[in-house]
C-alpha cells in the first residue's frame, strides 16, 4: 500500500508522517499556492534596510539609529510610530549620516582608570604600570571592582556600581 503524501507548493511530494513533524508555520508556507508564496516572498522586508529620522540627524539604518542614540530597536520603533514623537520617523534614502559619523558619535576616546596605585588615561596604561597584559588586568578588574574600575567622567559610561 502506498503511504499518504502531501504535495507542497515547489510541485515535491512530502510524505504525510514527515510533514506532520514540521512547525505549523513551515506546513502553511508550503501549502500555499505557488503564486501566493511567491508573492509573500517578494513582499517581505527582511533584507531591506529602512532609512531613519531621528532628533540627532537622518541615518541609513535603523542599526545606525539604535547605536547613536543608545535605545533598543524595539524602542525606536515605539517613538516612530508613536504620534506624539514628530521628530521620529522612516524616511527615503537621501542625505543620510554615513557609517563613520555614526562611529564618531560612538567613539568615547580612552578610559580613565582607577587603581590602588594611581590614576591612568587607559586600562593599557594601567596595565603597564602593574607589569600586566591587557587581558590579565581585565580579569582583574572583573575580580576586584572596589580597586580597579573605570572612572564616570568619561562620555557614554555606566557609572561605577559596587558591592558594599
């Protein structure tokens, strides 16, 4: 006796206990009809890149937006689609920020370190005057953060937060 198939929507034949196996989703994209599917295809957005609006300037990507602002994806899409932010908005691909701008705007120079034995312009520096690797130092930073830590005067730093 023959074992039940089911054909899906690229012409194949798929037996029916293995189709039965697959995720609801996957079993109702393979069904639909060939043009259906193809159409949903072509309309999907994953792949393009959507050019935003933003109270510090125009960016190619949303990405770019997140990374300058200091806010999550989801976050930025609120405020876009929320009324009450005007300045927020998707727009067409012209007089953009470019990437370097956008690193620039992230760039927060070098960290100024705190130890038990002085103040230094880097964590390198530090690491030096210690008689450490960079990597060493930063395990030791992780192990003891009363004593060794990165001071709060620096752009875009978390401040310091201790166990007492």
């Amino acid at each position: 006796m023959k074992k039940p198939t089911v054909r899906i929507n690229t012409g194949e034949k798929v037996l029916l206990e293995e189709f039965v196996k697959w995720h609801p989703n996957r079993q109702w994209a393979r069904t639909l009809p060939i043009e259906e599917y193809k159409a949903k295809l072509k309309g999907r957005k994953s792949g393009t890149v959507q050019a935003v609006n933003t109270p510090i300037g125009q960016f190619q990507a949303m990405r770019d937006a997140c990374k300058a602002l200091g806010i999550s994806n989801p976050t930025l899409r609120k405020y876009i689609h929320n009324e009450a932010y005007p300045e927020y908005s998707f727009v067409d691909s012209s007089n953009l920020i470019s990437k370097h701008i956008v690193k620039k705007l992230l760039v927060t120079g070098k960290k100024r370190t705190s130890t038990p034995i002085g103040v230094f312009n880097s964590k390198i520096d530090a690491a030096r005057a210690h008689g450490l690797t960079k990597g060493q130092f930063e395990r030791l930073m992780q192990r003891e953060p009363k004593n060794y830590f990165y001071l709060s005067d620096n752009i875009n730093q978390r401040k310091r937060i201790c166990k007492s």
